[in-house]
C-alpha cells in the first residue's frame, strides 16, 4: 500500500467571492531599473531554505496550448461513513480562463477588484512588472490598500462562483472573475492579504498554482493556505485543522511560489501595512513565437500586448494610417496605459491607478467632442420595472481621423465595448461621430467585455444606428460635409445597377483601426453603359461644400460608390421599417386594449339587458295579474 499524501488545505470550489480579491503589493530597496523587484537576481538569503528540484515551469507556455494534456485516471476520494463530494479538476482552470480572450480583459477584472475596494477606503492600486526570484523570470504584480481579507473570505476568493458583492455599485457579480483573469495572465499566482475585523487582525497567504497542481498529478484543484493573527503584534498561526496540516501547507508554499523561506514570505507584508492585498501572478504565458505575451520592454511606464502592437507596425504605412494608430481607439487594443485612461467612466477623487510607477492620467472622450448633443434614450424594459432614461451623448472627435466613430459604452462606470461602430462596414456615413453611454439597463458578458445577447441589446444597437444617422444628417455640414443630393442619389442608382451588369473585379481596401472596413475601389473600373450616360465618375457617400455657394454640389465632383449609397440606403430602409414595427406594434397592443375593453362592455350591456328584459316579463305578468284579478 503506498502511503498516504499528506493533508492540504483543500479549498471547495462550489463557493467564491471575489469582493476581497482588491489588488495590492511591496517594494523592495533593491529595485531594478523598470520596476518593483521581489529579488534583482534569484539569489537565497537563507541556506536552509527549501529549493525544490523539481520547481520548472510547464512544457507548454503559451496559454492558449497549456490546456492539452491527457486526464489520467480520477481517483476516488470518497471517505469512510462520508459521501464523495463533486471535484473540480485542475484542468477546469485553464478551460474557464479561455473566457478572457483578450490579456487586458483579465488585468480589467482584477483593477475592478481594486476599484470595488474605494467603499473600503482604498486609495491606489499598483500595477506593475517584478522579477521572480526563484529564476529572474518577469512577474505581474497588483497591490491595493483596501480593506483586505480575513482568513474566510480569502477561501471564498480562492474558491469558483461565489459572490456576496449584491451592492448596484460594485463591478463584480459572478464570483468568477479572480480565478479566471490570474489563470489568463500566468500558470500561478500567490495573494498575500492583510484585514482588520471586528478587533482582530489578520494576515493569509494562499497559492493557486496551475503548475503544482500538473507537476504533482492532482485531480482536484489544491489551494495550499496559511493564516496568522497579528493582533498582538507577532504573527501566530491559525489552525484550521492541525498543526501537521499547516506546516504542510507552509511547505508547499515554499515548495512552488517564488519565495523560498518563510522569512521571504513574512517580507511581502512589509509593505501592506494595516489592511490591504497584494497578488503577484509569476510564470507569465508566452505567444506562439515563445515570447512573453507582456511587453515591458518597450516602454518603461507602460505594459503592452506584444502581438497586438505588432499588427500595425509596418515599414509602408502611410501617414493616414499612422494618425489613425495614435488616436486612443486603436492605442487601447496594446496599451494598458491607454486603455485604463478610458476604463472607467467618471473620473476619481482620492482614488488612482499606478502603471509602473506612475500615475495613469483618466481620459473622457466627452471633452474631446465638438457639435456635442444628449439624446435620451427609454429602453422598453419588463411592463414591472421601472421606466428609466438612458442620456447618450454624441459629438465629432476634434483633430482625430474620419474612420474613428463608434460607442463608447459603459456598465456600472465600467468600459465594456470601446468604440463599437454600429453603422455598415463600408458606409463613410458616421465617420468621426462618437458616443458615450452607460448601459446598466443590460447585463455584460462574463469576461465583462461585451452584453449578453438579450432582445434589450438588439433594441439598443437599433437606436444607436437611428441615432448615428440623425445626428449625421443634422450635423455633418457644420465639419463641411452634406448628404447627396436627390438627382445625384438617382445617378448612383443607375451606376449601381450599370455596375451589376458589367459584375466589375472591385478591389477591396482595409481601413486599420479598430476594425478592418472593407470600402471598394472603382477607380479603375471602366463602364461602357456609365460612359454612356456621360457620368463616369466616382460617388462617394458625403461630398464636401466647396466655394463660395451655401453647400451647392457640382456635378464634376467626386462621388461614392454606388455599393456605399445602397448600403446606405438599405439602413436607412431598416431604420424606417423598425420604426414602422414599433409603431404598429404599439398601435395592436392599443387595439387589443381597446377590444377588451369593448368586449367588456359588451358583457355589461347584455347582463344589463338581460336584466331589464326580466323586470320588463315580471311587469307584464303583473299587470296581466291584476287586469283579471
């Protein structure tokens, strides 16, 4: 018989929250350039300290790879006189993490944490790339000084799909967010937590490490935890089980964090202070090239997604496309430093968040609008709700390229989905008209970077195209444009169905951006049948006003395509029809209304009826009664 492992602090999985999980953290006097650092090289400050051999990362370091392995044999785990419970296997981990597909939705989860942590008395949150001791490997790390966690709610932090946040203002909802954005980041992360409740002080430790629980076969997912009281100002253990059980746990925290003695582990609240949380996620995926997925390196007071900062970046781009990369709508897809300066809608008072040791400068597009205007919006929500107003604010971007547009819109002051261009790919109808709003009438995804498809969001998507499209033809003359007028529309008309016949090659050109657009050229196409109506020329969707006429529109002029008109004209077309829609269907809820209501009164008038009819027989009959008696 083999002998038995010993215990560890097992962690349910069927409960979390992750209302504690604020994020917070320690600086060391030996920094090295670039940021905070645990240890400038792996060095051991205590001989006796426990190095194990076997402390190597995965084989597969990219993350989107570290999910395919074989699940071996599940062993039962059922105890005598006890039933066997449900176990989470560590492979969930990895499965449930692929939700964030996006590096900087999962480093928005746990900035929420810290967010949430404000009603705390939270005033900063830190962000910032230290260096794991254990190999000088490059390291994330956050720290908070919010209230903290005690021993409990680290356990319901560590834990999957528990929540107790019910407040309207906090972010987090699902109890999920934790687990699933610290797995995204790195294969193991450790969180050091330092509360006061009640009179009683605290600091716990816990390890949720994807690579211990590969490396030792565990079929259940392991959360080794430590706590201690430091109410009298010494640190004494807190036994949840025996002492045997917490120097095991102790041991493997020494075993597979970072920190190899516990007098490195100690070290890591120096910097907490009274309350607060610090969480350092270490073994960092890499991209399929087997580079680290985080870029540190380009910039000392940023972190960037290498890939996505990539995509741009070519030897021809031209100076259009050059403006386009600098605005804020395409800087935010591989700068955290931009996209956090968007990331909540309104702006903090005692409250910051630090990228690399400096302070990241909150952005609000609404000041960078001209020829602003609010629209409200009352989404149709349940007949038992409240009715509510939504204000949407849209306007031109000053100084930003024309293909930038889109909603900017927000759930609980959190950014969901940045400039979501809700106009068809290829229509230059709405270029450089955004909008701000916050939506907390619809529920966000999971990984809290896109809404649930609910009938609301669709209603809302078609009240953003109708409202994109008024306020472009009310609007765009004042940036000196103006919608085709009547006779130069039929002349599209014509062009387009000449186009269908001669079915030319259209040669289809990519706007970089937020989005690729795809816009056909017809410069080089040649039509015999326009050649024949004298009009082979261009048509673009808007014209610019020229000259001295008050917006008169020569016929020589360029135009747009005829493929934009009836894209175009195809929107306008669904916008009308919805509108019609809504209309007869209020008009059949009015008539099916107002037929009750008469059927109602249809039933009175014949009880009525009946009964005058009856009194009517009874009179007769009593008049008949005393005429012979």
């Amino acid at each position: 018989m083999s002998p038995e492992k010993p215990p560890i602090d097992v962690v349910e999985l069927d409960s979390s929250d992750d209302e504690g999980a604020g994020v917070i953290g320690k600086r060391k006097p030996d920094m090295p350039p670039g940021g905070n650092s645990l240890s400038k090289s792996p060095v051991i400050e205590n001989p006796n300290a426990i190095v194990p051999s076997n402390y190597r990362p995965l084989e597969s370091r990219s993350f989107w790879k570290a999910g395919n392995f074989e699940v071996g044999r599940i062993k039962s785990t059922a105890i005598h006189g006890e039933l066997e419970h449900a176990r989470v296997h560590p492979k969930f981990l990895h499965s449930n993490a692929t939700s964030h597909k996006w590096a900087f939705g999962a480093i928005a989860e746990l900035l929420d944490n810290a967010v949430d942590e404000i009603s705390s008395g939270a005033t900063f949150v830190k962000v910032d790339r230290i260096y794991n001791p254990r190999d000088n490997s490059p390291a994330l790390l956050f720290q908070d000084d919010g209230g903290g966690m005690d021993p409990e709610r680290l356990r319901k932090c560590m834990s999957l799909g528990y929540s107790s946040k019910t407040s309207n203002s906090t972010i987090g909802q699902y109890g999920n967010g934790f687990k699933t954005s610290t797995m995204r980041l790195g294969a193991d992360v450790i969180v050091f937590s330092r509360s006061s409740q009640s009179g009683r002080a605290t600091q716990s430790i816990g390890l949720l490490s994807y690579t211990f629980l590969r490396r030792t076969g565990q079929d259940d997912v392991i959360v080794p935890m430590i706590d201690f009281d430091i109410s009298d100002h010494w640190a004494e253990p807190i036994l949840c089980g025996s002492q045997d059980d917490w120097s095991t746990n102790l041991k493997t925290i020494l075993e597979w964090s970072p920190f190899a003695t516990k007098m490195d582990l100690m070290q890591q609240f120096e910097d907490i202070k009274s309350h607060g949380t610090k969480i350092i996620v270490y073994n960092l995926w890499l991209n399929d090239e087997g580079i680290y997925e985080l870029n540190f390196d380009d910039d000392d007071e940023d972190i960037m997604l290498r890939d996505e900062a990539n995509c741009g970046n070519t030897s021809k781009t031209n100076k259009r496309a050059l403006e386009q990369q600098s605005h804020i709508s395409y800087r935010l897809r591989y700068s955290l430093r931009a996209y956090t300066s968007i990331l909540y809608l309104k702006k903090f008072t005692n409250f910051s968040i630090v990228l690399r040791g400096k302070p990241v400068e909150q952005f609000n597009i609404l000041e960078e609008l001209k020829h602003s205007k609010v629209i409200t919006y009352r989404p149709q929500l349940a007949v038992t709700s409240k009715e509510i107003l939504v204000e949407t604010t849209l306007g031109f971007v000053k100084d930003a390229p024309s293909p930038v547009c889109g909603f900017n819109i927000y759930h609980k002051n959190r950014l969901i989905r940045p400039f979501w261009k809700v106009t068809a790919d290829g229509s230059s109808k709405g270029n450089g008209v955004v909008g701000v709003l916050e939506a907390n009438f619809i529920e966000p995804a999971h990984d809290k970077q896109d809404f649930e498809r609910s009938s609301l969001f669709f209603k809302l998507e078609t009240r953003l195209k109708q409202m994109v499209m008024d306020y472009w033809k009310g609007h765009c003359h004042l940036i000196g444009l103006k919608p085709l007028e009547p006779h130069l529309q039929n002349l599209q008309r014509e062009q387009a169905a000449n186009a269908q016949i001669q079915s030319p090659t259209i040669n289809y050109q990519p706007v970089t951006g937020l989005a690729a657009h795809p816009r056909p050229d017809f410069r080089s196409v040649q039509s015999d049948k326009v050649g024949r109506t004298n009009s082979s020329r261009e048509l673009p969707a808007v014209q610019p006003i020229t000259g001295n006429a008050t917006g008169s529109v020569q016929k020589d002029t360029q135009l747009a395509s005829s493929s934009c008109m009836s894209i175009d004209q195809i929107c306008e077309e669904n916008i009308q029809l919805f509108r019609r829609c809504e209309s007869y269907i209020q008009r059949e809820t009015e008539l099916k209304r107002t037929i009750e209501e008469l059927e109602k009164e249809l039933e009175d008038t014949k009880k009525k009826s009946a009964d005058l009819s009856s009194r009517l027989e009874s009179q007769k009959k009593l008049k008949l009664l005393k005429q012979f008696g």
